[in-house]
C-alpha cells in the first residue's frame, strides 16, 4: 500500500517514514502544505497522514481541497495532544481519523491498516480466498494453514490485490501503488514478481486478463 505522509518536522517524517516501510507500507514525503496538496491531487495513494501545522499551507486547507476536487482517499490527522478543536475541524474537514502527538508508532500504523482496511469493506485484517489467508497486520500468508515466505514487495503486491479481490487490477494501477514516486517503474519486474507469486501460491491465484490487468481469486481445493 502507498502512503503519502505530509509533515514538516524532519526528524518526526523520517522516524513515521522507517516504521511505515518496515510495516511495508510505500511512503512519499511532503515537507509541506502546497507540496501535499499537489502529490495527494496527482497521486493515487491508498491512505495519508497529514500533520495540520504545515508550513506554505496549513493541512486543513490542504484537506478542504482535497475533498473538494473529489480526492476520496483516507485521511489520518495529526493534531497536538489538548487540541480538541483541531481534532473536531479535522473530522469536519473530511479526515477520517486522528490521532494526537506524541503518538506510539505501532498505533500510527494500526489506525492506517484500519482505515484502509474499511475503505475496502473489510471488518478484519486477516482475508481469506479460499485455502489461502493474507493477514494485512502481521504481513504474512498462509497456505493450507501453512505460512509462505515472502519478499517484501511479493507481499505488498499480494495484499494489493488482495483488498480488490475479484476486481481486474490495471498494470498501471498497481505499479502506482507499490512504489513510490522516485522509483523507476518496469512493468516487467512486475511480471517476475507474479510469477514467483504463482509459484509459491499455485497457478490459479492470479488470473490475467489480457489487456486488461489481473485478478485474484481463491485457489481451488
């Protein structure tokens, strides 16, 4: 999943940044409102977290914007710990969650899992597709109650598709969500990862369709 983390106080991004990748999540950057305002306009990310005192634009006009130009994407604020106000003109605004600082890492983490998991309609974060369970928290799979080794970016993709089951995911779409903005995107890394994932998941997992993009759907058996 991609993230877009809007916060101008360095060393507080780049502490948010490490624990967001180590919980394989993909992150940009902005150290500031206008430079937000246009990655969250631009970009398809799949949750943001928005500190509201930013420098060239607060984040709650960066939020007001978003939501008016029709950007539906999950919001979680960050506000200071007494500001109630903060936190009632965020939810206001159109955030979808808050959450005050200072603020435990693990809590940032599960509030985004969550936020994205109910964008999706799902209740849980464990999804299961037949023999096969994705469990979104913990960032593992099971086969047959069995776990499967990963790689970090072959699990990213997994879930991916997993939050979509049964919809036709673009190659674009989904090279736009598991790297970030800098990276050098290649359709065909993306090829070789699904097809170590059909190797370790069985054939009939992902489906492709032809022009298209791909599809997963439960395994049989």
């Amino acid at each position: 999943m991609r993230v877009l983390l809007v916060e101008d106080h360095a060393a507080l991004a780049g502490q948010v940044a490490e624990a967001l990748q180590a919980a394989h999540f993909v992150v940009d950057h902005a150290p500031d409102g206008e430079e937000g305002l246009f990655l969250g306009e631009t970009e398809p990310y799949d949750a943001v977290v928005l500190d509201l005192g930013l420098p060239r634009l607060d984040g709650l006009s960066v939020l007001r914007r978003w939501r008016a130009a029709g950007r539906r994407m999950p919001v979680l604020i960050l506000t200071a710990r007494d500001a109630w106000t903060e936190k009632v003109e965020g939810l206001n605004a159109g955030a979808d969650d808050y959450l005050a600082k200072p603020f435990a890492m693990g809590e940032l983490i599960a509030r985004l899992q969550a936020l994205i998991r109910r964008a999706h309609g799902l209740a849980r974060p464990e999804i299961a597709l037949g023999r096969l369970v994705i469990d979104t928290a913990a960032a593992r799979a099971m086969l047959d109650g069995a776990p499967v080794r990963l790689t970090a970016l072959e699990f990213r993709l997994l879930a991916y598709l997993a939050h979509r089951r049964g919809e036709v995911v673009s190659k674009t779409a989904l090279t736009e969500h598991l790297y970030g903005q800098d990276f050098d995107r290649d359709s065909n890394t993306l090829e070789v990862v699904i097809g170590r994932l059909r190797r370790k998941l069985g054939e009939g997992l992902i489906e492709t369709l032809r022009g298209q993009g791909y599809r997963l759907v439960a395994p049989e058996g």
